[in-house]
C-alpha cells in the first residue's frame, strides 16, 4: 500500500510539471510581447518631447480602452511600423484626453476662485478704535455699536419674524 501510495505522489509531481513549462512559456510570450511595444513607446516618447509625453504617458492605458480593438491588434502586430503607428493613435488619443481633464480642472478651479471673490467681496472690514487703545470703555462701546447694528439691520427672513414678532402681537 505504501508502494502505490508513493507511486500516485509520484505520477500527481510529474503531472504538475508537465504543466509548469506552459505557465513558463506564456510568461516568457508576454515578455516578448512588452518589449516589442517597448521600442516604438520609446520613440513616441522622443518625437512627442517630454513636456507633451507627461501627459500622454499616464493616461496610454485609458485611451487605449477608449478606442477600438483594431488599434489594440495594430499595437501588438509584430511589425514594427504597425505596432507604432497603432502607439501613435493611442498617444494622440491620450494627450487629448489630459488636454480635456486639464482643461475640466482649470474650469473648476476658475469656478472656485470666481465664487471666493464674490464672497470675500461682501465682508466689511472690523470696526477699530481710532484712538487704537483697548481700554474696557472703548471694548463696551465697540459691543455697544455691533449690537445696535444688529438690532437696527432689517431681516427678511422668514425665522427672524417668527421668533421676533410674536409678542408684538395683540390677541395671541
């Protein structure tokens, strides 16, 4: 028994690696694949400069998601003027995109600007004593005016009417 028991372990190790050397072979397959896109990357990169290569570099992956499935076998061809031409459609894709995300983020942040200009446009600056000193007179009549300003600003709104003037009103 302990004789089949080994030959079974035995047969079930050469079974795994008769499997092996196809997990290799795939992998070495990928490889070649990577650096035959490597070359013609390369020489985008060189024609596009760097400044234009910044931003086609991190979005190649997203435009060529974007684009049809003709580009992605002209990217992988094993002739090389194909393989770059299908790069080139790719990056082209890609350095549109960045212009479009770079120009959606400058919008935003001109949005944002435009909206704290208008807020920090409409803020009165602190009344200060002239005299410059913080005696405990010149602090009560400081709290004196901010309260008067307060109660003399007319209010609109609907919760200052109802809080405010109900004991103004004869019968209720």
């Amino acid at each position: 028994m302990d004789f089949a028991a080994d030959f079974r372990a035995w047969q079930r190790d050469e079974a795994s690696a008769a499997e092996r050397p196809a997990a290799t072979d795939e992998w070495v397959e990928e490889q070649k694949s990577v650096a035959a896109i490597q070359a013609p990357l390369e020489r985008l990169s060189k024609e596009m400069g760097e400044e234009q290569w910044a931003v086609v570099a991190p979005r190649m992956e997203k435009a060529l998601e974007a684009l049809p499935q003709g580009v992605a076998e002209m990217v992988v061809s094993t002739d090389p003027e194909t393989a770059y031409q299908g790069i080139q459609i790719v990056g082209e894709r890609a350095y549109l995109l960045g212009l479009a995300e770079e120009q959606t983020k400058a919008r935003r942040q001109q949005t944002k600007m435009s909206g704290a200009r208008v807020a920090t446009g409409s803020l009165r600056p602190p009344v200060v004593p002239s005299s410059g000193e913080h005696t405990p007179e010149a602090v009560a009549q400081a709290k004196q005016r901010f309260k008067q300003q307060i109660m003399e600003t007319e209010t609109t709104d609907v919760r200052s009417g109802l809080t405010f003037g109900q004991a103004a009103r004869p019968g209720s």
